[in-house]
C-alpha cells in the first residue's frame, strides 16, 4: 500500500476537521437539524478521506504500472539491461523505510502463537500503523469533536449518540466493501486481499466500538434522570430499541469471536457465526431506522448493495466454471506429508494467470465451508464428445477442457477430513465433487523484471510453479525481459518433492530452460545423507535451510536489470526474505512481493 496517501490521511483528516470543530460544538443549541447536517458532514468526510486515498492509490498503481510496461518492453532483447540494475538512493530509501518497512526491525508475518492451539495474530506493517492509528484517531476525534460535556447531559448525551450512531453506520460501507471477494478496488489500488482483510478485521472494531459507544450513551442519558434499572427494562419495551440492540449485540460479539485467538482456535465456526452476525446486524440496523425514518438509512443501503453483489457475482462465478460439460468433479490424491493433491476439471475455459488463487468448496466434506488456495497448476486439453466437428468458435470452446491444481496441506477441520478419506480409498485416490470459485488475484507478474527470485517454503511452492512455467515459456518466446529465474524452496523431507514432480517434470523438458532456470532445493529435515543429491548443475538440493542473505548477495553480483523477489510460504521465511530484500536496497534496484492469506 502506497505510503503518501496513507501518511498523509491524519494530518488531512485532522487539519480540515478543525475548520468545522467551531460549526459542531454549537450543534446542541442550534437544535437537532444542525447537529444531523453536522453528523453527516462528518461521516461523509470519513468517506471522502477514504475516496481520497483511493484516487492517490490509484495515480501510484497507473504510474508504476506504466514504469513497468516501459522497463519490460525496453528489455525484450537486452540482455544486459545494466540502466535498470541501478538503484535510486530517495527510491531505495523510502522501499526500505517505508514501503517495506515493518513496524520495528523484523517481525510482520510470522504469528505469534502462545501455544500450538493459541494464535494471537501477526503485526500490521509500519505503512498500515499508519493509516490505521490515523483511521482510527480521526474516528475518535470526529465521535466528541466540539460537544460540551459540561452542560446537562440530556444535551451533550443526545449530541454524543447521534454522533457515534451515525459514525457508525457509514463505517459500515468501507467494512463490508472490503470483505468482499469481488471487491473493485482490489485490481484499482493493486492491493492484496490479505491487506483488504486487515483494514476489514479493524473497521469492524471501530463499528463495534462506535455502536457500543452509541448504545452506552442511551443508558447513561437514561439512567441520569430515571435510573438504571429503568434504562436497561426500557430498551425491551420498544422495537426501535430492540432493533438497535440486537445490532450493537451482534458487532460486540463478531469483534470478540473474530480476534485472532477465537478465530484461528475454531475458524469453522467462526465463519458461519460471523456471517449469521453480519446479517443479524444489518436486520437490526435496517428496523431500528428505517420504520422512523432517519437519515442515516441512506448509509446503509449502500451496505445491502454492496453485499448483495459480492454474493451475487460469487454464485454466477461458481455456476460459470462449474455447472455443464462435466464440470466440478475432482481426482483428489494422497501425497506425503498430510497433503493432497486436487485436480478439478472446469466446465468452461478458465484463462489462468500465476499468482491466481481461488476458493474450493467440497460437499462432502464440508458442505458449503470454502477456503482459498493458490492455484499450482492449469492445463487445457482437447476433449471431443462425439463425432461432430466444430463449425464455430463456440463448438471449439466446447470441446476445450480446463483443469486446474491444487495442493492442500492437511491441517485440522475441511484439509485434515479430504486427506484422510482420500488415503482410505484405493491408491490414494478418489473422485468427488467440487466447486471452484475464482479465480482471483494474479496482480503480481513478473515479466519487465531481469532477474527473478522465487522463494517458497512448504505448501508455497504452489505459488512459485505456475510464474516459473510463465516466465520459461516466455524467455523461450522472446516475450520477457527475464534472464534469470531462480527458484529456491525449502521443505520438510524429500518425499514433499512428490507434491510437484509431474509438473516440474513439464517444466524441466520446456525449450531454454537450462539458460534461464536455476532450482535449489533446501531439505531441513533430512534422514540421511543419501536423501541429498543434486540431479544436474542447474537443479540443486541442500540440507537444512537457506540463507538468505548469502543466496540474494551472490544474485545481485550478477545482476540483469531490474530485480523481483517473491516469497510465498511461513511467516517466518517471509519476513527473512522481507528483511533481506531491505538490507540490500542500496546494492541494486530490488522489488519484494509476499504472497500470503491472513485468516
């Protein structure tokens, strides 16, 4: 995420905030029309800070997109690109400070786990403390901005409650914009989902904080002048209240059963609480306001639009790909080291990018639970029914069958129930029904880059696959700028190598690849010294883990233009590639992509 906008939102927030603070603070006395035109210019500054921010994200994403076409195309048949290896010093300062930079020295994905079944999350990067203390700040600032708590609480209370209680609802449209997977601004501002989920997973405190602000000042104001116990009867004796307080109720509970240690503990039920909560939300808000016509309705139909078309748009996907010409079955086989390995036959062409991911349902498994994978692999073949030939363009679609790989690490709940009932079958290996809903993603190409860097550890590997394919073929086909991939994976044991060999295989026959492809395979767990040894000089197994430092150091000496690095794979592993690409800012130009789902 870009560091000028995001930066500069506090100051911008704060500076014009202070230009209306005088209008607010006579809101009271001026009675409850002004304080309503007070209450909504605030939450639609909120909104415009927002639109703001994402107009200068989207300025960033054209102008370093428009930096990479031009570095890609200028590099299609130089094989030095020697201007493009160079490093700006502002450039590699404020990647390494900024851009990159997470909040103290190291640490941002890896998780910090009290124990094996208590996770208590992963630290933000210093570019979204930033957004996220000023988001948060100005929020704090707007819900008391020139209300005078010295006069009689029946007029400050009043202020303060209508104030938190519209805040809250127009929050409402950047939280559930952002949960969506269809999300627009996903490929406007060139952002990752798992960013989007953050941002998300904060927003939905904020309302939570704000509704429960909104409903505690109701009590207070109440019990002022008639009691508690009346304050608290009162809120059954009305549906208005109840509405209201079944929609508090739900954000308190979602922000308690979303943090980290909840969700990470029992994540399948987490998810179908969190979407029964949602709903009961938005039902509670839409009686608690609309029957009395406030204004602040006209923010939450946004919020009903917007999560009927990320529903909507998630159904027409799965019914797309999945239903007719045989699509949605799967071979899913039993692989070493608790995982599988899922090949889903489409029933239309699916036009596959690396770094895509999509989610799999499985029915059978797990009704209708869906979780996101990295696509590994994606193949068409020919698949004629009949004797009938194609007359069309149409015809020819139909008789294209794509399948699309997946490997799925066995875990707890949907992963741990597929591998075992795959491993009680004959082989290894069953067939069954699964939808597959994408794809999405695929932002991160790297083509215009000279020299290219894979990282992966584990499971990451599928990320890795599919832009060493893409970046052979086009080497091969002059449509690169790329003379350099090398691939570096760490796994457990030599048997995970089971988990990519008929693909690897494919990829090691291409033409080229031995004048641009360089594998390195790190074993941190070897049983014997047998296990390790390396086929050829450009593929190469190791024992125990890799150095990072060393490995890119020895890269950049022989750098070719511009070069990408990416990580796919532990927390750990990603934050040393993340600290290694920073460190090395000042030796060369260098750009760092993680890959990663935060959930």
């Amino acid at each position: 995420m870009s560091a000028q906008p995001q930066g500069n939102a506090p100051a911008v927030a704060h500076g014009a905030a202070g230009g209306i603070a005088a209008r607010a603070g006579g809101a009271a006395a001026e009675g409850p029309d002004e304080a309503a035109i007070i209450n909504d210019m605030l939450s639609g500054y909120l909104l415009l800070v927002l639109g703001c921010i994402s107009t200068a994200l989207v300025i960033w994403r054209l102008s370093t997109g428009l930096s990479r076409y031009i570095r890609h195309v200028s590099c299609l048949t130089n094989d030095t690109q020697t201007y493009f290896a160079r490093a700006g010093s502002k450039w590699s300062w404020f990647k390494k400070n900024v851009q990159y930079s997470p909040i103290f020295s190291k640490r941002h994905n890896r998780e910090f786990q009290l124990s094996s079944a208590i996770n208590v999350g992963t630290l933000p990067t210093r570019l979204q403390l930033v957004f996220l203390l000023g988001y948060f700040s100005t929020n704090v600032a707007f819900c008391v901005m020139g209300i005078d708590f010295s006069k009689p609480v029946g007029a400050s209370a009043t202020v303060f409650i209508n104030r938190t209680g519209t805040l809250a609802v127009a929050n409402m449209i950047p939280l559930f914009l952002m949960a969506g997977r269809n999300n627009p601004l996903l490929y406007l501002l060139g952002i990752s989902f798992d960013t989007f989920n953050l941002l998300h997973r904060w927003l939905g405190r904020i309302v939570a904080l704000e509704a429960l602000a909104h409903t505690l000042g109701y009590l207070y104001r109440t019990a002022a002048t008639k009691g508690w116990s009346v304050a608290f009867e009162g809120i059954f004796k009305s549906d208005f209240l109840i509405y209201g307080f079944v929609a508090t109720a739900s954000f308190v509970v979602i922000a308690i059963q979303a943090s980290s240690v909840f969700r990470h503990a029992f994540y399948e039920i987490f998810k179908i609480l969190h979407i029964c909560l949602a709903i009961a939300s938005v039902v509670g808000l839409y009686y608690h306001l609309g029957p009395k016509g406030f204004p602040q309705i006209k923010y939450l139909y946004p919020v009903m639009v917007l999560w009927a078309f990320d529903r909507t748009a998630r159904f027409l996907r799965v019914a797309y790909y999945n239903f007719g010409s045989g699509g949605g079955k799967a071979l899913v086989e039993a692989l070493p080291g608790g995982s599988t390995r899922v090949t889903v036959t489409m029933a239309r062409p699916w036009f596959f990018k690396p770094s895509q991911h999509a989610y799999l349902y499985f029915p059978s498994v797990s009704l209708w639970q869906s979780h996101p994978f990295s696509v590994a692999w994606s193949e068409e073949a020919d698949s004629p029914s009949g004797e009938k030939l194609p007359v069309d363009r149409r015809d020819i679609l139909a008789m294209k069958k794509t399948t699309v790989s997946f490997i799925l690490r066995g875990r707890t709940g949907m992963t741990g129930n597929l591998y075992e009932k795959a491993a009680s079958c004959i082989d290894g290996k069953m067939v069954t029904r699964c939808l597959v809903e994408g794809p999405y993603g695929g932002m991160h190409q790297m083509h215009s880059y000279g020299t290219v860097m894979l990282f992966a550890g584990g499971v990451g590997i599928t990320q890795a696959v599919p832009h060493v394919r893409d970046l052979v073929i086009a080497y091969s086909n002059g449509m690169a700028a790329t003379r350099k991939v090398i691939l570096v994976w760490t796994i457990q044991s030599p048997e995970h190598l089971e988990w990519i060999r008929p693909w690897m295989t494919e990829v090691l026959g291409m033409e080229k690849r031995r004048e641009v492809l360089r594998i390195m395979l790190f074993v941190s767990r070897p049983r014997s010294t047998k296990e390790i040894h390396s086929p050829s000089s450009t593929v190469q197994m190791f024992p125990g883990r890799p150095n990072i430092d060393t490995l890119l150091a020895r890269e950049m000496e022989d750098q070719v233009g511009h070069m990408g690095v990416s990580v796919c794979g532990p927390g750990a592993l990603s934050d040393e590639v993340r600290r290694a690409v920073r460190n090395k800012q000042y030796n060369g130009a260098i750009d760092f992509v993680e890959e990663a789902f935060s959930w």
